[in-house]
C-alpha cells in the first residue's frame, strides 16, 4: 500500500479514516493490527479485502494496482484469494455447521457438487476442531466453537488471505487461546497469509508483526520479538470440558 487514504463523506463533514497508510506484507506473514477505537484498523481490513476502495493512494496485490477495480472486479478477485472472519461470528441461526460452511460455495461460480460441498464443509470442520459438531446449530454451540465455524466457513474458497476483525473480542481467555492456536495453525500450515485486527496487545503477540494505528496513521511497525506459541499455551491449561 502505498500513501493509501480513505475518507468518507457524511452530510456536510469528510472524515480522514486513513490519512496514507504505507505498508509492505509479505506473503505468509501474521500481521497483528492494533489501535484505539477510530483509528482506521475496519477501514484498512475493509479496503485490503476488497470490500471496499480507497479514495486515494495505490494498493498492489501480487504487484497488480487494484485501488481501481470496480465492484465486480474486487467481488471476483476476492471470492478467490480472501476469507473473512468478524467478532460476532455472522452465522446463520437455525442452521447447521456444515451448512453454514457450504453456503459459500453455493454463490461460487463453479459451485461444486452437493456431495462435494458436504464433503469439504466436513474436511474445513475436521481442520478447525469442530468435525463432531458438523450437524449442531450456533445456539447449540459455544462462542468459541461458533467462532471456529466462522474460520472454516472463511477458508471455503481457499483464500490466500484471511482478514480477522477482533475474532476474539467476544471470547474469554481460554477460548481465546484456542482460536489463537487455530490461526496459527493455518498460517504455519496451510501458508495462509494471516492480518489480524485486534485491540488486545496480548492477542497481538500471537503474530509475527504488528502495526499500530492512530487517527488513520501508522505509527509504529515492529516485529513481535517473542512470539507467544498458543498450541504450548493451550496444553498448559488446566483440563476442562473436552471440545469435542
Ligand atoms: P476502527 O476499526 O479502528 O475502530 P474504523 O476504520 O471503523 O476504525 O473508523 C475510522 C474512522 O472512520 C472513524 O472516525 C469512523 O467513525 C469513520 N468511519 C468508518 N466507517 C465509516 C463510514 N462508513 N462512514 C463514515 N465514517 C466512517
Ligand atoms: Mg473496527
């Protein structure tokens, strides 16, 4: 990104939500982004998953300029490389898991068999932890377990990048940790470039870099310099239900 801004005018006020963001990421990296309330973390998630696009400056995705793509554009690259997970999970109530999973791939355009939806829906299940409770709906699951619905609903078109806006904010420590270990398991494993909004610093010491946003600003760039590892953390918890 490159002297990126986004402004947003509301009746007769312009508000400078990004005031030219220059950043550089990666492929493969875990980038936490923290800041105050207000500070631009939704508007720069929005504009880097192409949700939305910036009112000036340029964004380079693999060295292609996208801060010009229309909306069918952005829709088309974004359903290939980018998966979002949000803090208040988004599923569908009365729905099952698995469904919930498989709604994605019934707006893909080359919308694959019901028995190859099912089939992956379960695969992404297995992979986040939640394989057994395919066939139970959110109010018959806990947060954290809606939460690993929401990721494996996220990984569905296999996303090169996956955006995380506070996906632990409505989650307690423990559980927090989990979803933590399961972030860091895909990025690890899978290669999945990870950015991850989080207004917690602890939860910001998961990743491998961190930036800091104020009034539209980066103000601070670092690298997190000892990483917190939540697969150790998590066996080091003291037992409690088992999750399956
Ligand atoms: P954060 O996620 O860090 O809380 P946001 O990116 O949501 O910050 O907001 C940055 C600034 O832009 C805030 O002042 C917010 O009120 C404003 N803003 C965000 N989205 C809109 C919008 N759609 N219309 C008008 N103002 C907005
Ligand atoms: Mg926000």
């Amino acid at each position: 990104m490159v002297d990126l801004k986004k402004s947003y005018v509301v009746g007769d006020v312009t508000v400078h939500a990004l005031r030219g963001v220059n950043l550089d990421l990666a492929r493969g990296t875990f980038l936490a982004v923290v800041g105050a309330s207000g500070s631009g973390k939704s508007t720069f998630m929005n504009i880097t998953g192409l949700l939305d696009r910036p009112t000036a400056g340029r964004y380079l995705l693999e060295g292609e300029d996208v801060s010009g793509f229309d909306r069918d554009l952005r829709a088309q690259l974004r359903n290939r490389k980018i998966g979002f997970v949000f803090q208040n999970f988004n599923l569908l109530p009365r729905t099952t898991a698995l469904e919930n999973v498989e709604l994605p791939m019934l707006y893909s355009p080359d919308a694959p068999s019901a028995a190859d939806r099912h089939a992956k829906a379960q695969r992404l299940l297995d992979i986040v932890g939640l394989g057994p409770r395919a066939h139970h709906t959110p109010s018959q699951l806990s947060g954290g377990q809606q939460q690993r619905v929401a990721i494996a609903r996220a990984l569905v078109n296999d996303p090169e990048i996956l955006l995380a806006d506070e996906p632990t904010g409505n989650l307690d420590t423990r559980t927090s940790i989990e979803i933590m270990e399961v972030l860091q398991r895909l990025n690890r494993e899978k290669g999945i470039t990870i950015i991850l909004i989080t207004h917690e610093h602890d939860i910001a010491e998961y990743a491998h870099r961190e930036v800091t946003f104020r009034d539209g600003r980066v103000v601070s760039d670092r690298l997190v310099q000892s990483r917190r590892d939540a697969a150790q953390e998590r066996a080091a918890l003291p037992e409690e239900e088992a999750v399956t």
